[in-house]
C-alpha cells in the first residue's frame, strides 16, 4: 500500500489524515497517511526514512523552510512563495511543491472570483499570505494591496511574490473599494470567534470576501460581508483542495471539483 503523511511539529488537531482518508475512500485508491511528528533536529534523519519508504508528503509547520534544502527540485511557484508543503518522492529524487497556491486558485475559480483584471487587498503578512499574493500575481490582477499592522516591517519578499503589490495599514484600508478581500489572519478563528480584522464599512466596500479560516465556517468577516450582500467564501475548499492537489502530484492524475465538495461536506460534520 502506498504510504504517505504530515511532516510538521505538534500534529494533534491535524485534519489531514481525514481528508486524505475521504480521498482514498472515494477514490478507491489504496493508501494510508500518517502524522509524522518531527523534531528539527531530527528532520534530515526523517527525510532520509521518508525517502527509501513514503511516496508523498504534506509538509507543515515548522518544516516548510527548513525542509527546502532537503529536497533535489522545487517548483518555481514553491520557490517564489518560499514554502513548501508537498512532496514528492521518486527514483529521480524528492520534489517540493506549494498546493495552497493551487488550493487557493481552484478555490476562486469554484466560486466565480474572476482573478484577471480585480482589484484585491490581502490582510496579514504571514504565511499563507504568500501562497495567496502569488496566486492573485500570477492570474493578473491589476492591483494587489497588502494590509498589514506594521508596513514598515513587512518582509520584503512579498515585493519579489507580487513586483507591483502595494503595502498598506488598516486604515489606508478604510479608503479602498476593490473586487476582492481576502482574510490571510487568524482574527476570528475558533475559539476566538465574534472578531474581525476589518468593519463592516470596509467588508461592504468590496465585491467578494473570501476567509482563509473555516473553522467557524462563518466568521464574523464573511458574516459582514454577506449582511452587505457581497460573496462570501470559507476556507473549507481550499483545505480540502490544497490536499486533493498533493494527491494530483502524487497520483500523476486530476480530481473533479465533485470530489473537492464531497470531501469538504463530510469533513464539516467532523470540524
Ligand atoms: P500567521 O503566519 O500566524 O499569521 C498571518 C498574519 O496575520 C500575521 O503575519 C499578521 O500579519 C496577521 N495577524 C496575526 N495576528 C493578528 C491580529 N491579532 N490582528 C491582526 N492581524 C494579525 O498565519 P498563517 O499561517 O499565514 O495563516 C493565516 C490564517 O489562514 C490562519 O487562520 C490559518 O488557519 C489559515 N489558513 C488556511 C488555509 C486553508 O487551506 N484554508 C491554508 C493556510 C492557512 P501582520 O503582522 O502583517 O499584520
């Protein structure tokens, strides 16, 4: 059977395993996928085992840079971004990949958010805001702000993700009207629900919202937005489409949005 897993720190609330298990039910494609708690220290030592045993890995933090020197080819997405978080493992050597880029874009693509041409402002400048700039920089929108508390301090990488990219405040912020909000903050995770990084001024003055959390599947964000009667969107698909893309990687094959959405509604009875 093929093997596969989650490389990361602390795993225990991971919902991977039961995506990638939904996968492998519906599919009908035999595979296991294990949490594969790892140690800094000890990540060269688990590359080396995952190399000679694994056929694929989602990678999580810590290791999505750390693990970057580890590996023989990086996509070009993957590098720009400055993460990985899949990889694949072949008699050729160990690929890296970024799939929330492509969970993101199929994500915008399944709910009719015309990237091309828009207007986007993106809060916060962690993480999975690179995934998010990268994607809305290579579909060619026309203007991309970045919103974050301290501009002075934002990583300059972001300028080399998306060249024309313009970072802004909050209350810069307050100024635009745009096509697109994305939520890349943790503000308004459970169990810190009720909060939002922005007013319902700001949510009113864009087309769409869409919330990278989705878990409340309605944060108080996408609830402002929806009481303005703009789109609002979750991030269930993209978690479940970032791992239906690992498993694209992994399988050498492409998967239905039907499967994406199958997943996604029986994993909403586990969250
Ligand atoms: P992160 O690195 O911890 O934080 C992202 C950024 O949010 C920070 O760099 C900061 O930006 C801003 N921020 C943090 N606390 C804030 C606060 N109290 N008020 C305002 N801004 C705050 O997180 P991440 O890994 O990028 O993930 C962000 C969110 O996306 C999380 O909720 C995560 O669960 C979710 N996510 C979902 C998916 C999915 O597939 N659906 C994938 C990846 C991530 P500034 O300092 O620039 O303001």
């Amino acid at each position: 059977m093929a093997k596969f897993g989650l490389l990361g720190g602390k795993l225990g609330h991971s919902l991977s395993p039961a995506i990638h298990e939904l996968f492998f039910k519906y599919t009908g494609i035999e595979g296991s996928y294990e949490l594969l708690e790892t140690e800094l220290e000890d990540l060269p030592k688990r590359m080396e085992n995952l190399k000679q045993s694994f056929l694929g890995s989602n990678v999580t933090i810590p290791h999505k840079l750390h693990v970057m020197p580890l590996l023989d080819t990086i996509t070009p997405e993957a590098q720009a971004i400055g993460a990985v978080n899949t990889i694949k493992f072949t008699d050729k050597g160990a690929f890296g990949y970024n799939t929330d880029y492509f969970g993101f874009s199929r994500m915008l693509a399944y709910n009719d958010i015309v990237v091309k041409g828009c207007v986007a402002a993106v809060l916060g400048s962690g993480g999975a805001a690179r995934a998010v700039m990268k994607c809305l920089e290579d579909e060619g929108a026309a203007e991309i702000y970045l919103v974050t508390r301290k501009p002075e301090e934002v990583d300059q990488h972001f300028l080399e993700i998306a060249p024309g990219c313009k970072v802004i405040d909050y209350d810069a912020l307050k100024e635009l009207k745009g096509d697109l909000i994305v939520n890349c903050t943790p503000v308004g995770m459970y169990p810190k629900v009720g909060v939002a990084a922005v007013s319902p001024m700001v949510s009113a003055s864009f087309e769409a919202s869409v919330d990278l959390i989705y878990n409340p599947a309605k944060t108080l964000f996408l609830q402002q937005a929806e009481d303005a009667g703009k789109k609002a969107v979750n991030g269930l698909f993209m978690l479940v489409a970032q791992a239906v893309a690992a498993q694209e990687i992994w399988q050498d094959d492409k998967y239905s949005s039907d499967l994406i959405v199958r997943i996604m509604h029986e994993l909403e009875e586990k969250i």
